[in-house]
C-alpha cells in the first residue's frame, strides 16, 4: 500500500526526470495525449493545470470521478493530495516563523507542553529545521499506522495524537519503533508524522489557532483557495473525486473501500488536503512570485528563499523546506509529489522559464508522462 508519499516514490520520478527523454507527442494535442496515457494506465480520472507568467494559462478535467454515477472530472472536483499538501503545511509553519514565534534551529521541546525526544539519544534536541526537512529521527510506525486509515476523517486533535505518538507513556508510544537509532539531524529518512508534527508546532507557536484555522486564514483565504479543506467532514462529498483501483481481472476500477470510498488518517497535515489542481496552482504562483499573489505578500521573499534551498546538502541533495529541488533533463525543478491508495499527484515548477504544472489523478499510476508533456505544450503558451 502507497502511504501518503513514501520516499520511494519521489526517488523513482527523481530518475524520470533527471534521465528520461521528453515525451513525444508529434504535435498531438495535449487533450488527446492526456487521454491516450490515461487509457493506457488505466486512469479513472485526471485533473491539471499549467501555470505560466504568473497565472493559469490551461486547465481541463478527464475521464470521471464516480465511475458508478458517470461523473466527469472537471476543473471543479475535489481530490485528495497525500504528500503535496506537506510543501502547504511546511509553508504555514514557515509563516509563523516570519511572524517571529520561534527559530528555525530551536528546540522544538522549548514550545510542546509534552517531550518528544529520540529515546536513542536523550537531550539531543529536535530543532524545527529538522522537522520541515526529514532529519528529526522521527520514524513512521507502518505496523501502527496502516490500521488508522479510516472512512472520512480520523477523530481525535492533532495535538492529542502527536503526544500520543512522539511522548514517553503515549498510547501509541513505542520507543524503537516511532524513532529511528540515529541521532536527530544525523540522517535524512522519510517521515509522515515529521509533518503531523509540523501541524501542531503551528498551534503551539502561536498559542491559540488550530493548524487548520491558521492555514485557512493565512494561506487559504488570501489566495482564494475557497474550496481546499484539510478534512473531508468540511466539503461536499459529491464534489471530490472517489480513489479507485484498478481491478485487472474484473476490466474495471474499483473504490478503495477497505477503509470507505473517502478516507483520512491522525496526521493529516502529511496527506488529507484536498483541493483543484486550479486552486492550487495559486499557492504554487505565490511560491513562484517570490511569496506574492496578485500583488499581496503571502509569504516574504526571505521566506520563499530559505523554503527553496537545499538545507543539509552533505545528508540530502534535494530536500528543501517542504520542497524537493531536482534537475529535469538538465532544468532545474521544485515541487513535490503524493501518493495513497486510489490517488497520485504532482506539482513541479521549472525554475528556467517560470513553469508550473499540477496533475492529480484518482488512480493509483505514475504520471510523469503526463507532466512532461504539460511542460513541453507550455512552449505553445
């Protein structure tokens, strides 16, 4: 099972882009190619977008988003981003840390009211840096977490579920399990509820504001992301598109109804965020502008830099701050991809020309074929 993004994931379109030839279309229309590849993948549906010289300049929707009931995907459905969310949560955290609420390099225990500290190596502090770039030691528990994928939403608060998970004494605490051996800082290894983490230091630097209410009112709503939601109790049901699998010996895709057609899971800041590829492409200019959006300041220019740099180059040579940097075919790129049962995404931005493009699929496939053709057609643009 695909869980949230595993690091596995990105290392495989990592290769794709660093080595693959571009796709060739033969003055296909773009429209058509994405069909093509959707039927030989086995695609339900797809949604993307193109961004070029600060706006949206092609959008489109395919295939469906209920198989059963024949609903099309459109520019307008909702689908689940697993890991992409993880560049908006570090992004909320990063804005509280231009507000001045904490450092980048402080201990995180100095702003938790409980401990999370690799029980391997006592008093070696976890700094926020950390957290936002995969080197915090923390691990993902999978024999834990796989049975909480759950229908809908999971129930308890973020903060409850951190402590529980990450604290000595936590209900679901296990010590060589939720850590990995190494020191903090020492590696870079993987890691989802790195980034549940991430949601709640929003609330505990700020003292007041769920996660959820901080991202709405600081991101969101600014960049008139009026449809994106964290949790799926807040949108209509029949707007966001349904994870299928494909089922090869029946010739036909099935919901992914183990855990109910739509689910979600404790750390929500690492995956649950569902939004349009339109809605998205405006946080994804406002990265691209240098933290400004239709001529408001979102984030600083400062901000946008240090979240797009490389932060420990001698561990990992792509992890920015919730971003991965990598070189396509010679062109440097940013962004990020996402993965869970039923769903795949991406949103890469290439740095040469100011490109942008998002695809979200509620199928299970790779898509880079379908990304390298958006940022070859926006040569038409």
């Amino acid at each position: 099972m695909l869980k949230h993004c595993i690091i596995s994931t990105l290392a495989v379109f990592a290769l794709v882009l660093a080595s693959a030839p571009a796709t060739s279309r033969a003055q296909q229309p773009i429209e058509e190619f994405v069909r093509q590849e959707m039927a030989a993948k086995h695609i339900a549906g797809l949604s993307a977008a193109l961004v070029k010289n600060g706006r949206v300049v092609w959008a489109e929707g395919f295939g469906l988003a209920d198989v059963r009931l024949n609903k099309p995907v459109t520019t307008d459905t909702l689908f689940m981003t697993a890991s992409l969310c993880k560049t908006l949560t570090a992004t909320g955290l990063m804005h509280a840390w231009e507000q001045g609420l904490y450092g980048l390099d402080d201990d995180i225990n100095g702003y938790l009211s409980f401990l999370v500290e690799n029980p391997s190596h006592p008093g070696v502090p976890i700094t926020f840096r950390q957290v936002l770039t995969h080197t915090s030691s923390i691990k993902d528990n999978w024999g834990l977490l796989d049975p909480f994928y759950v229908p809908g939403d999971w129930k308890t608060p973020l903060d409850y579920w951190c402590e529980n998970y990450l604290s000595p004494g936590g209900k679901w605490y296990f010590a060589n399990q939720n850590y990995y051996s190494h020191a903090p800082g020492a590696k870079y290894r993987y890691a989802n509820q790195g980034f549940a983490l991430a949601g709640h230091l929003v609330e505990a630097v700020n003292g007041s504001v769920s996660f959820e209410q901080y991202t709405d009112t600081n991101l969101f709503s600014p960049l008139g992301m009026d449809k994106t939601e964290w949790h799926f109790r807040n949108v209509d049901p029949g707007e966001v598109a349904i994870p299928y699998m494909w089922n090869a010996g029946q010739n036909t895709w099935k919901p992914f109804t183990g855990m109910g057609v739509h689910y979600g899971y404790p750390d929500y800041p690492a995956g649950t965020l569902r939004t349009t590829p339109t809605e998205l492409a405006q946080f994804l200019i406002m990265h691209m502008n240098g933290g400004t959006y239709h001529g408001q300041q979102i984030i600083s220019q400062a901000t946008a830099d240090e979240m797009h740099k490389i932060q420990f180059p001698s561990i990992n040579g792509s992890q920015a701050i919730g971003f991965y940097t990598m070189n396509w075919q010679g062109q440097k790129c940013i962004g990020h991809d996402g993965g869970d049962p039923g769903l795949w995404t991406e949103m890469w931005w290439r740095l040469s020309d100011d490109v942008g493009v998002i695809v979200f699929a509620n199928t299970e496939k790779p898509l880079d074929n379908i990304v390298n053709a958006l940022f070859d057609e926006a040569a038409s643009y």
